[in-house]
C-alpha cells in the first residue's frame, strides 16, 4: 500500500497544497521552520488518526482558523481508499471512502506508517519514563492487542489515582487492585515478549556494523511476578495513599539495553546510542512487515546530522533496499545518494507550500 496524492488544508502553517507522490522516495528540501516536520505530521495523522507531536487536536488548525483538513489517497493490492480527516478544535473526524469511522484502528487495516526522528533517541536516553513510553509507542505500532491493552491499564491506573486523591476507600482500593494485577502481568509480559522479538533482530542489525557487538535487554519490573506484585501493591497502600499516586505496576517498569555487557543509555558512546536507536527502528519495520505482510510507509524527519557517514550510509541504504514508499526530509540533496536508480521526486517546501521540482 502507497500514498499516490496528499490534500492539506489549514493544517499547521499549511494553507492548502495538494501533492502527487512518488510510490518510493519522496524527498522535502527545506530551510528551517517551512513545514517538513508538518508535512509528515499530517501523513501520520492522516493514517493513525492522532499526531505523534501533540494531544492536544487545535494545534494542529492554522492559526486563526476554524478547522483543518488532511485527505490521502491510497493505492495497492487492487484497491484504493480514501481517508479524510476533518480537525476542529476539540475533535476530529474520520471518513474513509466518505464513510465516518468510529474508531480509528480501522485506519489501521489500510496502512501504517514508523517514522525516525531525533526525538526518537531523545526519549530513549532521557530516564526510564520516556523510554518506556517510547518503546510502548513501537509496540502499539506493531500490535493491535497491546495497544488495547495499554489503554485498559492507563485507565485503570487514572481510577485509583483519583481514589487516591479524593475518598481512599480501601474497598474500592481493593477491587481496582484486583484488575490492575492481572492488567499489569498481561501488559508487562507482553511489553517483554515484544522487546525480546526487537532485541533480537537489533543486534543482528548491528552486528552488519559491527560483527562483535553483542545486544541483551532487562526489564525490572514487580508485575512480571503475580505474587511479588500483590504484596508490593499491598505494602505501598499507605504510601499511595499520602503520594495519591499508584506507584506499583508496569507503569514503573525499568527497561535496559545491555550493549557489550554494560546499559547503553547510561554508558554507551554517542556513536553506541546513535546505532542502537537506528536498529531499534529497523527492528520495528521488520516487524510491522512480518505482521501486516507488507512494509510500512517509512517517514524520515532530518536525522542526517545525527549519523555519521557510515551510519547515515548503512541506515538509507537499508531503507533504499526496501520496496516500499518513504518520505525523507532535509535541507540538501545529497541525501539521495543512496538512491540512485530509484524512483524519486524532489519537493520543495516553503512558507507551508509545497512544490514538487523534480
Ligand atoms: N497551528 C499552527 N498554525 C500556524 N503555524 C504553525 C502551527 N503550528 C506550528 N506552526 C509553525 O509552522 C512552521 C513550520 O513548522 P515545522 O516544524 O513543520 O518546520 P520544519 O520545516 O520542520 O523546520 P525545522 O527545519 O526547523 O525542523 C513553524 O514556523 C511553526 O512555528
Ligand atoms: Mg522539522
């Protein structure tokens, strides 16, 4: 599955553009602050129903403006579907083949985007929090069923916190803690079946780069262990009670990357973390293609100056070999290199227009 056409309206600093794409790589040239990072904010939109950059839906709406409009074209496997998504300021809604959808995971079954960008090794470096969330967010890329779980648990975890904050029953205490053991044992068990399968094909990357590097990760978690997690959420009672925060469960999960025997995001070399996050992607790719039986589209938002060339080289020319659609952004040509003898177009953005040039 492809994007053939892309129809943006009041989305971000887009006025209205309309843009025919290449079914391989589509490249956006731009100076700082033109609209290539919106650009591909609206195709994850557009395919995932929600942006990865904000929660917050009227950021998304030119300033000034009422509502935004994002319209995809798709194409593949003898069908075409078009998804259309209107954004006003506390909604959105979405149509596929001006059919309203209720819920957006049917967005899913078209198509599915992994998109790299500096953030990407941003958040796994920060602390535990961030990290976790990150590799949650891959996960929920790739499977369905732990999105859902996920949710289930986030919820779960709101209603004992507002217990927590306002009449600390230990009844109703008792009842959610009920459901948040098997919530938490299902999601974190999940979490670190996923994390192995990521692991594994990560250090296979890694080792093209690097034949001796070896790859292991730890989860530290209390909700891999039912017992232990029964009486962790009973010893912290009295605890959660003055915090008026759930502080046991996955949520607290601990995960490491273990590069050569020491934690990656702790000690690692720049150069270390730079690669393990590009294998990580990768590993998220593969995935996604084993799962869908087909690749997903490959969003790339600048990451040039954060490789060096053989990492830069090693990364495009892995996605070049790939037969599917990517949408790179940068400030110069030279990142088509990789590229030679396939199909490209060349856009231009400025000012939240956007041109095709060749
Ligand atoms: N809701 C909005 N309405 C209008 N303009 C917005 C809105 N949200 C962001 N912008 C502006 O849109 C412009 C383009 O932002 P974007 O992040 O797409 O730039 P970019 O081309 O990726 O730049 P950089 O090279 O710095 O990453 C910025 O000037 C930003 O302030
Ligand atoms: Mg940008």
């Amino acid at each position: 599955m492809k994007i053939d056409a892309i129809y943006l309206k009041k989305f971000r600093n887009y006025e209205e553009t309309k843009i025919q794409l290449s079914p391989r790589i589509n490249l956006f040239l731009g100076n700082n602050g033109q609209g290539k990072t919106s650009l591909l904010e609206a195709v994850w939109t557009c395919i995932n129903g929600q942006s990865y950059r904000t929660s917050v839906t009227k950021n998304l709406i030119k300033f000034g403006s009422d509502d935004a409009r994002i319209e995809i074209r798709t194409s593949g496997d003898n069908s075409i579907n078009e998804i259309k998504l209107v954004i006003e300021e506390n909604k959105k809604k979405i149509f596929v083949n001006d059919k309203k959808i209720k819920n957006r995971t049917e967005l899913k079954r078209i198509l599915s985007a992994v998109i790299l960008d500096r953030e990407f090794k941003e958040n796994l470096e920060k602390s535990h929090r961030p990290r976790r969330i990150i590799l949650d967010s891959i996960i929920s890329n790739i499977s369905l069923g732990f999105k859902k779980k996920l949710k289930l648990y986030n919820d779960e975890i709101r209603r004992k916190n507002e217990i927590l904050s306002s009449t600390k029953d230990d009844e109703i205490l008792d009842f959610i803690d009920k459901r948040l053991i098997d919530l938490s044992y299902s999601l974190s068990e999940e979490r670190h079946l996923w994390i192995d399968r990521m692991s594994k094909i990560a250090e296979k990357v890694l080792k093209k780069l690097d034949s001796k590097i070896s790859l292991k990760f730890r989860i530290d978690s209390d909700s891999l262990d039912i017992n232990n997690l029964t009486k962790k959420l009973k010893t912290n009672r009295t605890k959660e009670k003055i915090t008026r925060k759930c502080m046991t469960g996955s949520h607290k999960d601990k995960i490491s990357f273990i590069l050569n025997k020491s934690d990656a995001f702790e000690f690692g070399s720049e150069g270390e973390k730079k690669s393990l996050s590009m294998a990580l992607k990768i590993s998220e790719i593969l995935l996604i293609k084993k799962i869908n039986k087909d690749y997903p589209i490959i969003l790339v938002d600048e990451i040039g100056s954060e490789f060096d060339k053989e990492r830069f080289n090693f990364f495009y020319r892995f996605i070049a070999t790939l037969e599917t659609q990517c949408f790179i952004t940068a400030n110069n040509k030279s990142i088509l290199e990789p590229y030679k003898n396939k199909q490209s177009s060349v856009f231009s953005i400025i000012n939240g227009d956007c041109k095709k040039i060749s």
